[in-house]
C-alpha cells in the first residue's frame, strides 16, 4: 500500500482549523506576527498543526503577494568542493529567511541562458549565480521581472543594472601572495590562471602581478589549467621542464595546485617546499589533507552566502567585496 | 536606478499574446502539448515568449493542478564530495522532466524533522532524502499528504509504508571486497565502519564479514571512524599501534581512508600496499589523486540519481539496489 492513487495535498488550515475546534480564520491569525489571537486559541492550533504536519503556504507567506519565497541558485560547478560549500552555506543562509533555494545545475560554463525557462516558470523572487555566467537573455528577463541577480564569486566587470555582486577581494588577495613570496625570498614566482576569461582569475593574476612589479620582480613563467587538478598538473608539466624554473608557483584555486604538487613530486622529484613553493586559492577541506598540506588563501564561504542573500534585498548592497586569509600549511617555506 | 521598486513579477501569458497579436488562450494552447493551433500561430508565439522572457507556470504545468514540479531535496552532507556529486545528478535528473529540487540541509544527521514545515510551506510533490535519517514526525506528514518519500543511499531496514529505497547493493559489494582480499593473500582483514548505525556502513560491513566467513577469517580488528577523514586516522591509531596488525583495511568510505593512509604512512611508517593494503567505498574525485591512488568500490552516482527521481513515481520502484564496480589504483597489491 502506497496510499498514492488518490489526489495528493498537503494538510490544509481548514482541517487544523477542524481539529483544533476554532475558525479558519484563527488559524490564519495564529500564524500571522503581529495579529490578535487569543493566545491559548494560538498555542491550540500550533500543537494541532505540528501534529497534523500543517504549515502555512510559503507562497506569499508574509512576504507580500507577489512573492513565491524560492529563489533560483544557479550552479556551474557542484562537484568543485569550493562550490558544495558554498551551496551549502547558501540554502543555509535562505532557510533562515523562510526562503529556499530552487538548485539549478547550469549545463555549462556560459549557458545559463537555458535555465530562465525554470527560474521564469516557478516564478523565482531572485536569483543567485555561483560559478557560471549571466547569460544575456537571462539579465533581459530578469530585469523585465522586476527580479535582483545576485552573481556570487563572479565579478562581471560592468554587470548589467539591477546585477548585483558579491566576491571575494581577489585583486588584493593576489598582491597579498605577492608580497608573501617574495617576504619568503622567492624571486622567480610563476602564476597558473584558472578559466582565462574568468573575473576572479583575472582579478587574482592583476593583483600577483601588480604586487611583484612594485618590487620590480616580473613573473617566470604563466600558465592556465582550466581551474582543474588534470589541467594544473598540465601546466606544471610545461613551466617545469624548461632550464629556467620557477622556484614558487601561485595557483587561482586549489584543485590546480594539488596537480601541481602531484607533478612537481612525481615526475620532477622536486621537494616542496625546499625546490619548489606552491599556494593556492580557496582552502578546499583536500587543502588540509596531510599527504598535501596545501599553503593557500580561504575564502569566507559563510560570510560570501550572507552577503548574497542580504544582496537579494531590496536596498541590500549592489556589490560587496570579502577579504581572504592566509592558510599556512607546509608549501611554502616558512620566513 | 535598480528597478526594484515597483511589483516584481515575470512576464504574463497577457503580454505574450498582445505581443504575439493572438488570445490569451492561443498563448495557453500553445504551450500545451497536443493542443489544437495553427504551427504558424505557434512559431510566433514561441518567438515572442522566448524574446520577452515568458514560460508558463511551472505550478501544475501538465502535471495536474495538485502538483507544484517541486522536490525537496534533503541533504546532511554536502560538503562530502561522494553527496555533492550525487546532488548535482538529481538535479539535472529532476530539471529534465520539469521538476526541480528545493535543496535543504538536514541541521545534523536525525534532525529531518525540523524541515517538515519549510517541506510543507511549500506544498513539494515528493521528497528525495540523501544521508539524513527521515524523522518519524516527516513520515506521518508525508503520508498524509500523500507525498512519496525515496531514502536515496540509506536503507532503513523496515521503512514505512510509502517510503521507497534506492541505494547501492551495499551488501554484495562488501562480499565482493571480503572475496578480493582474500584473493590478493591477506589473512589479517581489518574494516572501519562509519557512522554506527547507519544502514549503508552495517551492509557493507555485514557483507564482508560474510565473506570472510565463508572462507573461514575471522576479522583481525574493527574501529568506527564516523565517516570523516579524521576519524579514518583516528582509527587506523588504533588498529596499527598493536602488535597483531591487519594486513588490509575495508574503510566503509573513501573520506576515511584517505585518513587511513595519511596516518599509516606519515605516523607509522608503513608502505601500501606492501605492507598494508587499503580500499574504501563511494569513489570520490579525491581517490584519484595521485598522492592517494586509492583502490576503491565506485558507486553508480548517476544511476541512482535516475532511480531516485523514477521512485517518485507512482507504479516506480518501492526498492532498488544498483550493483557497485571495483576501481583498482594503487593502494591494493595486484593479484
């Protein structure tokens, strides 16, 4: 018996209302701030609603009319643990709001345009965007909607009006590894970028760059990987094998330098730290895994998942910046 | 200018047909699969809705007024890579037959039930509830409702009626590990259970003790490690500081024997697998790397995505196991 062939619904006021022998309308009371109920009448519907699994429809619930109370957590990269945490500190933060987050997993860098048929459909009262691209059909469209986008670890640049950010300070991440290296006596630091036409890569590059060049060191050698652990083992192939090596590498995230620690030991027989430093950019949970011990900057996932929901507000703030923190573990050599 | 002040809303089935220069009910029809309208009517439809933004209510859209087209989506662990990757694929299987996943996270494992009235609040057609433990309370409310529940990688032994199981064949696999050992020369079989009493850790350990037993071993040692990598460590403590040492290690996760292998090799000294052979069970992206190389039980993610989200069905599966392969790297002897 799965008790499924008849109409499914979920408890409705009016049998709360039943049960607890008081009108359709207390139990609406009851659970409205602020309105005038008896407040034995409202202890009865509260124990007579937990009983039954009753909730009042979040649809609209408090939030006036024309609210749903979803929001649309638009997705690029779940299995990157940076993102997983990130979703997580998300739906966290919204759960707290009474809202919840509609998990949309965009097909593909850049292709985000194909999911506003969903986020349209369901009616979304905003949209936060980690890790993929607003699509341009999408921005139309949710502006058209009256509805905030919030792009998190994405800095768009000019982001279209109404488009919100919230990001990590990445430019004055990437000038605080500059100054480290070369506080550490490095003097031939390399830089892996991530996805070439990322922000945040960019933004963490500009700053490294920026910080080496106030000491007037250039950098030696610079690769991309993709943001990827294959494609940073890829690109510590290539700045490796030549006679003038780096002696310092600076990752934009953490996948790519546990690839570089996997090449720079296994097919170079480098040690790290002593021949070779590396950094990365994230402080995944596998940053802290003893076989790496990855030195690297944290993000602030909860502070970021705050500040992108707050943005969803109306009079939130259109652009926010979070600082990082240095993560000293064993790859790089001590001062 | 944020253009946020006036009603938020998305663009109405009204504005697509003044647009399109057709009737409100050209518009509903179509959209509606089947319905009577000239394909020329219909191209221009589809033309205007896609230019303004437009999609029809997702709500009851061709399922039925009762159904929303949302699926709660309950997980405790996120940030565990095996659960990150297993929400990605019920997303896209739920986005692919216009349902979408309203993602909440368990407070901590048990705690389901504190979910109901968000669950509730937003009148979900069903419930998908990864590595979280569904509440007595969440039970009866779903059964009322008339809401299925799928246990996706948990099996609850008697669940009750309506609540449907999908999860790896927990047991087979830990016969299949009890057979490998057994063949590759270990006589001293270890294994380290995760959380105590969930389901997935008793099968498989039920599972290999079984083989083992067919073959006349005994287990030469069993910890609990909680399912995380520092619990893995803290167990392999345990079990290698004595002088009767197992000569393999079952982990009933990947996150726990990564654990194991950092606390063999780095506090103990021990080569693996010469010395000690290692294997967990999920397969997570981080076995693969090359520091690790973990020899491990891969579980078909996307398998049982699929057969999670066909659980909702009416007439789907009540129960279903799906078969686990071997992913042998480096941590195991060859045989």
């Amino acid at each position: 018996m799965d008790g499924e062939s008849g109409r499914r619904r979920w408890v409705s006021a009016l049998e709360v209302a039943r049960d607890a022998g008081v009108s359709r309308s207390a139990v609406s009371r009851a659970f409205t701030e602020g309105a005038s109920v008896a407040p034995a009448t409202r202890a009865r519907v509260m124990e007579v609603a937990r009983r039954l699994g009753y909730a009042p429809s979040a649809m609209g619930r408090g939030l006036g009319a024309a609210r749903t109370g979803l929001v649309g957590l638009v997705v690029a990269e779940l299995t990157n643990p940076f993102y997983a945490a990130l979703t997580e500190a998300v739906a966290v933060a919204l759960l707290a709001r009474g809202q919840a987050p509609l998990l949309l997993i965009a097909p593909a860098a850049g292709r985000t345009d194909e999911l506003l048929p969903q986020l349209a459909g369901w009616r979304v009262d905003g949209v936060i965007i980690a890790s993929a691209t607003l699509g341009s059909r999408m921005a139309r469209a949710c502006a058209a909607a009256r509805t905030p986008v919030v792009l998190l670890d994405r800095q768009a640049g000019r982001p279209p009006s109404g488009v919100r950010e919230v990001s990590s300070d990445n430019m004055a991440a990437g000038e605080a590894v500059a100054a480290l290296l070369l506080a550490r006596g490095h003097r031939r630091p390399a830089f892996i970028a991530g996805i070439e036409d990322t922000a945040t890569s960019r933004a963490r590059e500009a700053g490294f760059r920026s910080g080496l060049a106030d000491s007037g060191v250039a950098l030696a050698g610079r690769e991309a990987g993709g943001f990827t652990r294959a494609g940073g083992a890829a690109a510590a192939r290539r700045l490796l094998r030549g006679s003038a090596r780096p002696d310092a590498v600076f990752c934009a995230n953490d996948e790519m330098a546990l690839g570089v620690l996997d090449c720079a030991r296994g097919e170079f027989g480098l040690s790290v730290p002593g021949e070779l430093g590396v950094i990365g950019f994230d402080d995944i949970a596998q940053a802290a895994l003893e076989g790496y011990a990855l030195t690297t900057i944290r993000q602030d996932v909860s502070g970021l998942a705050a500040a992108a929901v707050a943005a969803l507000d109306v009079g939130g703030p259109v652009r926010c910046l979070l600082p990082c923190a240095l993560v000293e573990r064993a790859t790089l050599r001590a001062g």
